[in-house]
C-alpha cells in the first residue's frame, strides 16, 4: 500500500475559487434585483381625464426578460450553495459542468436582454415606419426602471460570462 497524502490547495486554487464565489455572488444579486426592479415597474398616468397604465406584464418582451432573470437568480443561487459548501469536492468534472450551468443561464439573461431592449428601444423613440409611437415621454417612471433593470441584467451577464 502507497501513502497518499490528499493535495493542499495552493494560492491559485484558492484564489480560483474565491474569485468563482464572488463572481457567483455578483451574478446572483444583480440577476435578483433586475428581476425585483421589472416585477415592480409600473406607472399610471392620466391624459384628457383617461386613465393609462404601464405594467411589464403588458409585454410578453419583458415578461420574458423579467422570468429569465428570475430564473438565472435562482439557478444562481443553487449553483453559489453547492459552489460554496461543497467546495472540498470539486474536480474538473464539475468545474466543466459549472460552465455548461454558467452559460446556460448567460444565454437565458441574454435573450432576455436582448428582447427586452428591442422593445424598450421602440418605447424610448417609436417607430414611424409602423406608426408605433414613443411612451417614453408619458411614462417617464416606468421608462428609468426598466433601463435600470436592463443595466443590472447587463451587469449579470459580464459576471455570468
């Protein structure tokens, strides 16, 4: 019988997994408060005595964008459990499917992102070809959340990337 002695984990091990956890913890916090600032975006504004509201929900775009977040964060959160307590026991097995995981959910938030924008695009400045016109400069309120909720998902995919 041979002794065999497990391998201390060296600074770059440690360092690889500190930055992993970190990252994990950016992409988890930002994937959450995106889909926390869409889930409460909404504005009602009266014009000739009308009543007309905004709501995410309105537009299967951003209803998309808000459950992908919603999705990647809790994802997110099981990978940064098992990455964060189960630590002792990764292997390059695991390694590569926390970037199969990774990508998935980067892929998710991304066409979410990207649906989103085209119509957050049209709301910003319309379209006069289609005669949609800008909301924008009505509902002013709803605009800023969803371009910040839009930036925070962007945040979540350079960490998820």
């Amino acid at each position: 019988e041979a002794n065999v002695r497990a391998k201390a984990p060296n600074k770059t091990d440690k360092f690889v997994l500190a930055t992993q956890i970190c990252l994990r913890i950016a992409a988890t916090a930002t994937a959450m408060a995106a889909a926390w600032v869409i889930f409460t975006a909404n504005q009602t504004v009266e014009v000739l005595g009308m009543s007309f509201d905004a709501r995410y929900s309105y537009s299967p775009a951003f209803k998309f964008f808000a459950y992908a977040n919603a999705i990647a964060f809790g994802f997110s959160l099981m990978s940064l459990f098992f990455m964060f307590f189960a630590h002792h026991a990764l292997t390059a097995t695991i390694y590569f499917f926390f970037f199969l995981h990774d990508l998935m959910m980067m892929s998710l938030v991304l066409s979410g992102l990207a649906a989103g924008t085209a119509i957050g695009m049209v709301a910003r400045d319309g379209n006069g070809h289609t005669g949609w016109i800008k909301i924008c400069d009505r509902f002013e309120k709803f605009c800023d959340k969803v371009t910040v909720s839009m930036a925070l998902s962007y945040v979540a995919v350079v960490c998820l990337l």
